[in-house]
C-alpha cells in the first residue's frame, strides 16, 4: 500500500502542491481573522451545577468580575494638594467611556436627615464648595464605618478606590485599551506625587494575562523556529533541508490557526500553545522522512528509488507516530471542558494534517531538486555519533543487570516523590511571583485581605422575605463571623446599606452604625419597601444586592486568592455557620462567584485530564496492538513508556512541583509523543528480524545503529522546543515546558538502553519454549 502511495505522490507531485499551496491560501485568510478570547470561565462544562449557579447570578445581579481597583499607601492622603489631585484622578478616571462608575473616597456619600421632612438625603462628602477643607472631609469620611475596611484602612494607611467597568467592554478586544488607558492616567498621578500606584482586580489580571498569551506565541513561534533550523542545519548540512522543514511547519501552523477560527474558537491559554506545538511536533516527520531518504540514496546512488523508499519504509512510522501523538492531545476532545475540548480538537486535528503535508511536500520537493551531495549525508557516518551509539551498544550487552537495577532504583525513589505530590491551583497561579501584577494582589491581600469575588445568595423563598428584620440581623450575624477568617476582608449587603442609614436616622452617631431594632426598624422598612425613584440611593442599593421581589440577597465579599487547597477548607468551615443561621428548610443559600467557578473549573480540569491520560493510554496501546501484533511488545512499550513519565512524577514530589492543570496535561502530551520514539524503535526492529535470520542479538545492535541517530536528534529537536516553553512568564507554560522536557530526555535514555535490554532479555526468556515468533506473529511476517 505504501508503495503505491509513494507512486501516487510522485506521479501527481505538482497537482499536489498547487493543491497544498491552494488550501494553504485559504487556510492563511481564515487564520488572519482569529481572535484572542477573554473568557475564563469556560473550564467547566456548561451544565455543571456550580457553572449553572453562576449564571443565574450573573443574570440576577450582573457580573462579578468587572471591578478593577486601584491603591495607594500613603500618611498624606488628606494632605490638600496630594487630595486635589487625587479627586481630579477619580474625575479624569470617570470620564473614560467604558467606566461605569468609580467607588472612592472623593466621590463618597453620607447620608444626612432632614430635619424638616425627617427623610434621609444623600450628599457628597467632596464638593466643589467643600475640596478645599480637607480637614472637614476627612472628619466625616472617618466618621463612617460603611467605608472603613473597604474604601481605606485606617491600621496602614492604604486608600482605594473600585472601578466597575462595562461587562460587554470586557468581553471584547477593547478591554486592554481601556485597562491600559485607566493604568497610564493613574501612573501619571502617582510619578507627580512620587508614589506608588497598585493595580488589581480581574479586569485588569485577565487583559494582562490575554496580552501575554499573544506577545508569547508569537516570541514561542520565533523561538521554536530559529531553534529547529539550528539543529536542523548541524544535523543535515544542507540549506534545502533546512527550508523544505521549515515550509512544511509553516503550512503546518498557518493551517492550526486557521482551524481555530474555522471552527469558531478564539486564542486562549492552551490554543495559543498549538502553533509552537505544531513546529516542534512537525519537524521530526521531516528529521524521519529525510534520514530515510539520504541513507537510501548512500545505499544505491538513485534519487527516485530513494523517495520511493522513504515513503514506502516510514510512511507507516509516520503515520502513527503522529497518530500517537494526535492522540495524546486529541483525547482532551471527550472531556466537557471547552476549553480542553477546543484545544485537544485543533492540537489532534493538526498533528495529522502536518503529517499529510509532509507526506506530499517533501517527496514532491526534493523529485524536483538535485540528489543529495556527499557533504549532505556526511552526517550518517558521523565518528562522535557512532561512537555514542556503540557505547550504548556495549552497555546494553554487557551492563544490563546495572540498567534493570538503576531503573528499579530510580522508580521506587520516583514512588516515594509521588506520594509527597499536592494538588493545589490559584486564580492566577499562572502569573510570576516577582510580577507587578501579582506583587500589587498581594498588596490589596494585605490591607484589604484580597479583591477575589465570593458571593453567598439567600433566597427567603418569599416575597419581601430579604427586608425582614430576622433575615437582615442573620445576614449581619454572618458579615461579623466571616470576619473571623484573615483569608475573608470586606463584605458589601443591602445590611451594609441600612445601618448606614440607621447612623444617619441618629445624627450621625457611628456607634448607631448597627442593625435596626424593632423600635427603629419601623423607620427604615418604608425605604425598603419603596417603588419610587429607582435613581434614590437605597433604591440603587437594593437593585445591586436583592432582586425585584425582594426575595432573594446576597452577601458580597472581596477575599484573598487562597488557592484550591485552603479555599474549600475555609468554605466547609463558613458552610455550618450558614446553615445554622439559615435553616435549608426555610432559605436556598447558594455559595458562587468567581472564586468558586474557579475552584471547580481546578478541580474538573484536574480530573478530565486524568481521565484523559487514562483513555489515551488504552488508545496509544491499541494502536501498538494493531500494529505489532504483539503482546509482549505492547508490554514492553507500555513499560518504557510509564518510566519516563513515573520519574517526572517523582521530581515534581521531590522539589515541590505541585498538582495542576498545566503540569497534569504533561502526562498526555508527554505520553503522546515519547510512544513516537518507541514506535520508531520497534518498526525499525520488526523490519530488520526477518532480515537477519530472526538473530534477535543481532537485530538489536543494528537497529540501535539505524533508529539512534534519528532518536537522538528528533528527541534533541523536541527537547529544545518545549524547552522554549520555559520561557514563558506564565508559570504554567514554564511548567509544561521543562517538565516535557525532562520526560521526553528520560523516554529517549530509555528507549535506546532499557527497551533493547528487555528485549534480549526477553528473548532468552522465551526463546527456550517457543523460538522467535514472540516478537511476530507467523501470519504477518510476510507483511514485514
């Protein structure tokens, strides 16, 4: 068959590149449309209860995750000249379009009675009339425990203010201009006043994080290409096989990202990683089908038998390397994450289109150019090269009890790093420890204990039920014992709001900043109750924190990012307490937000990816049964191929590598790729024992000799291209990258020590009852 298909390919070559040329085309204007995505809550599929619970908040209340906030430290901050200027920077920050509104201390209110009507009014506590009294101002704003904790903290001396930014700005490209347009107003400040300005909130964490994805596959791509044309060039010698390589992976990436907006995905995360992916998984097909083609043509000196050769001997290794590969990714398709389905469909889909481009291109090219010089295959007999493959040689005939016991060593020593393994993730786990983003959340974490979304709904499953006097004193009883928690800062309800106006109702008094009693509760309940003007403060309020009804109230609380591990602790520990106020027979409490969407998603991601592996293992090896027919190979390969990953595994437990979603998805990928090597391996055995008389001694020596050189520098190749990964400023990327790294180097060590030892080990094993036929089956060696 794979005759045939070499044939086909060299009779129609130049119908087949205007046709490659032609899909590439149009594959290249639908990768110019792609776009980046700013939606990070599409780890968990759709009809997860927790994902289902957002939702029906979001659409109840709106959108959690549009505040941005911006902070200072400073004793001067009611200095006049610092506060003017600070009031002009809420002012100027107001005036940008996609602004909502800005939550600070120069555009705060109080709440006065009139002593006439005996009706609360709202007045701002910064005037026009007012800004030059600085004194007065901040008298008044001390005066109002509403603020305190939230708007400033009177302990360090650090003031806040909280942007609420347009939903739909923020689900757009247009969300990095505006968070660049907010930051660089602010910065202007802070360098007059020679101070430093902190920057937080999700708004801002995701433009940053959607703007590095961008900048970094575009640095990964350059990176990825520049590095594999420098091995490629030491190991081929020839410019013509360095450019065919580098315009097979070039199709190869112009066709991932096209597939991305063909079928309506947008750049996230782990999309951004398949173009880098594609160079570096694309350029072995090129190593393999080249090698192929020189020794061949080093054989009998003829080009066109050569191609030929090459197509019909690796066509097949190709074919499921790139399978298993296709595989390793592909199986993210079955998960209900989207964002795993998007990533392991392109990534799958991809892996086998660049085999099929370099399937057609490179024999179709190289029909048309001159045969290999002698400087060009001088590689073949490099001196260092056999001289590294003979030692290797060497120790696996004469050392192989020091390689079993190394193996058994090293794996019992990786067991024990397993079990020291954790599994813990943060909301922005991916971001660098010593970036100014992460340094400024950990500012907000320390004097305002953090700005992550927490939010607890209370539905009294009656009309009117969230205004009672009993519910709002339970909702208040709850503010006070999250405030226990260090983890746990400022909590906004509608409850918040009323013992404002219960200060207000008594002069202003701040130790009436309290819950109504029943004598003073008759007061408050008409504004609660009102219909009137829906612009009158408590109206605004009620419409932010109950839903029409008045039904249903939420508690909304600003917390730390305190990762998977602690957050579900510190939720089972708030749980009872809400429970005990809110009896599960009267009230519907729903815990959501943010935070709790992403400790899901963690979680969710974590477990599709182990099951992941799991599927790709039954599928990689299914495809080894298919192809070698072998029990016995298929046990040795599974072998060779679980070291590897069981010794990154270790390392990760001994150095403190934890569990996540960026280092769970190396297994797979890592799985999908390092079978490749052990394909590679055992095809080159198969077809070499009939050969050699079924001289399994011999057949190992020759095949380490043949399929080393390849191994060698394809593993080099893909070593330096997930390497490239390291780079990244996302601590996940940077994971992925060294890690498969490490994994791919461990599977090539093993695949050219530890799978040939077991193979002659095997066969004095077996050779005594049944003679060679336990590595072939009698039926398909006359298919060899």
């Amino acid at each position: 068959m794979w005759h045939r298909i070499a044939a086909f390919v060299i009779k129609f070559r130049v119908a087949l590149l205007v046709l490659l040329l032609a899909l590439t085309s149009v594959m290249g204007y639908y990768a110019s449309k792609v776009e980046l995505s700013y939606e990070f809550t599409n780890a968990i599929p759709t009809d997860n209860p927790k994902y289902l619970d957002y939702q029906a908040f979001r659409k109840q209340f709106g959108e959690d995750g549009n505040l941005m906030v911006i902070g200072v430290q400073t004793k001067d901050f009611f200095n006049k000249e610092f506060f003017t200027d600070y009031a002009k920077l809420v002012a100027d920050l107001e005036k940008i379009d996609a602004v909502e509104n800005v939550l600070s201390i120069p555009g705060a209110i109080n709440l006065v009675k009139d002593t006439v009507t005996g009706q609360l009014k709202p007045e701002k506590i910064v005037t026009p009339q007012t800004i030059n009294n600085v004194d007065s101002i901040r008298s008044t704003f001390y005066n109002l425990p509403f603020y305190r904790g939230f708007l400033y903290n009177p302990e360090t001396g650090a003031y806040l203010m909280a942007l609420r930014i347009d939903k739909k700005i923020l689900n757009s490209k247009n969300r990095t201009v505006v968070v660049k347009q907010i930051v660089a107003i602010a910065d202007e400040f802070g360098k007059k006043h020679q101070i430093e300005m902190h920057y937080s909130g999700l708004p801002l964490i995701r433009s940053m994080m959607a703007t590095q994805v961008q900048e970094e596959m575009k640095m990964f791509l350059i990176l990825s290409f520049v590095l594999t044309a420098i091995i490629l060039a030491l190991f081929f010698r020839s410019f013509m096989a360095v450019l065919a390589s580098m315009i097979v992976v070039a199709v190869g990436v112009i066709w991932s990202v096209g597939t991305i907006t063909l079928l309506g995905f947008k750049i996230t995360l782990l999309t951004a990683l398949i173009p880098p992916l594609i160079v570096v998984i694309g350029i072995p097909n090129c190593v393999y089908f080249l090698n192929k083609y020189h020794s061949e043509y080093n054989l009998h000196q003829n080009k066109m038998k050569a191609l030929m050769r090459m197509v019909d001997r690796m066509g097949i290794v190709t074919l499921f390397t790139n399978l298993t590969a296709a595989i390793g990714f592909g199986v993210f398709f079955f998960t209900k994450s989207q964002l795993l389905r998007e990533f392991g469909l392109v990534a799958g889909v991809n892996i086998m289109a660049i085999f099929f481009i370099s399937l057609v291109f490179i024999p179709a090219l190289f029909s048309f150019l001159p045969p290999p010089a002698g400087r060009h295959t001088s590689y073949l007999e490099s001196k260092w090269m056999n001289n590294l493959l003979t030692i290797l040689t060497n120790w696996v005939f004469s050392h192989r009890a020091w390689i079993y016991g190394f193996t058994i060593v090293i794996c019992i020593l990786s067991v024990m790093g397993i079990m020291r393994l954790n599994t813990v993730g943060h909301i922005v786990d991916d971001l660098p420890k010593d970036a100014k983003v992460y340094q400024d959340l950990k500012f907000f974490e320390k004097n305002f204990r953090g700005v992550m979304p927490l939010e607890i709904v209370i539905d009294t499953k009656k009309k009117n039920g969230a205004v009672s006097l009993p519910v709002l004193q339970k909702v208040d009883e709850l503010n006070v014992y999250l405030k226990q928690f260090p983890e746990i800062g400022h909590s906004l309800s509608v409850v918040e709001g009323i013992k404002f106006a219960r200060q207000a109702f008594y002069d202003g008094d701040s130790s009436s900043y309290a819950v109504p009693n029943m004598f003073d509760g008759a007061f408050i309940q008409p504004y609660l109750r009102a219909k009137g003007d829906k612009k009158s403060t408590f109206n605004k309020l009620l419409n932010a924190f109950m839903d029409s009804t008045k039904q249903k109230t939420r508690l909304s609380i600003s917390m730390a990012d305190v990762g998977s591990k602690r957050l579900p602790v510190l939720l089972d520990s708030i749980r009872p307490k809400t429970y005990e106020l809110f009896d599960s027979s009267k009230y519907n409490v729903t815990f959501t937000g943010t935070s709790i969407v992403f400790l899901e998603g963690s979680r969710f991601i974590i477990n599709s990816l182990r099951d992941s592996l799991i599927l790709a293992f039954i599928m990689i090896f299914g495809c080894m049964i298919l192809l070698f027919r072998s029990w016995r190979i298929l046990l040795i390969s599974i072998v060779i191929n679980i070291v590897p990953l069981l010794i990154t595994a270790g390392i990760m437990g001994w150095v403190g590598i934890p569990i996540k979603p960026s280092t769970v998805l190396v297994f797979s990928v890592a799985l999908g790729i390092t079978i490749d090597v052990t394909i590679r391996f055992l095809v080159n055995f198969k077809q070499e024992l009939i050969r050699h008389d079924d001289d399994i001694a011999v057949t190992v020596k020759k095949t380490i000799h043949d399929t080393g050189l390849s191994i060698i520098y394809t593993s080099l190749i893909l070593i330096a291209g997930f390497g490239v990964f390291a780079l990244s400023d996302f601590d996940g990327t940077k994971s992925l990258g060294y890690l498969t790294s490490l994994t791919l180097l461990l599977a090539m060590v093993a695949n050219l020590t530890l799978q040939p030892a077991f193979l002659l080990w095997m066969e004095k094993v077996v050779r005594k009852n049944k003679g060679p036929e336990w590595l072939i089956e009698e039926d398909d060696k006359e298919g060899v």
